[in-house]
C-alpha cells in the first residue's frame, strides 16, 4: 500500500512482521487536520493464535485514543463465510 497526495503524511511506522506494518497517517485539509492509522496486513495462516497476536501486536502500537480510527486493509487468509473459531475473532 503507498499512501503519497499533498497533504498527506505518514509520521510513524511499525513493523508487525515481515509482511505487515502499521502507519500513523496525518490528512491536512481546509476542513482541519485528521490522524488515524492503517494497517496493511498479510497473514499466512490464519489461525486462532496468529490473529491474537496481531491484535495484540496493533493494540501495543496503536495509542487507545486511536484504535476506533485504525483501518486494517489485508489478507488474513481466514474464509468469512465459514464458521470457525477464526472467524468469531473478527465479529
């Protein structure tokens, strides 16, 4: 994922593993200033125990204040349509 407009700015960056890492994204516009976070996540397997630690993981990066303005954008290789212990840790 590349993020690159004018106004625009990622201020921090957080490595989760090798193929995820999180962003802290400022958004300067006439309307005011606007901080969030997106994650960019790849998981390849998604099993009860890695999805709990990449939750644990974002929730240590991720001030509290922030974590309802955090996007995650991925694959976590888990099948929605599915019912599965997995898939509840999404619900």
């Amino acid at each position: 994922m590349i993020l690159c407009k004018e106004g625009i700015d990622i201020i921090k960056e957080v490595k989760i593993n090798k193929d995820s890492g999180l962003y802290q994204v400022v958004l300067n516009s006439q309307k005011g200033t606007r901080t969030f976070w997106i994650g960019n996540i790849y998981l390849n397997k998604g099993c009860t125990r890695k999805i709990q630690t990449l939750f644990r993981k974002i929730e240590r990066a991720v001030p509290s204040d922030y974590l309802a303005n955090t996007f995650l954008i991925g694959d976590f290789n888990v099948n929605l349509n599915v019912e599965s212990a997995e898939k509840l840790l999404f619900f």
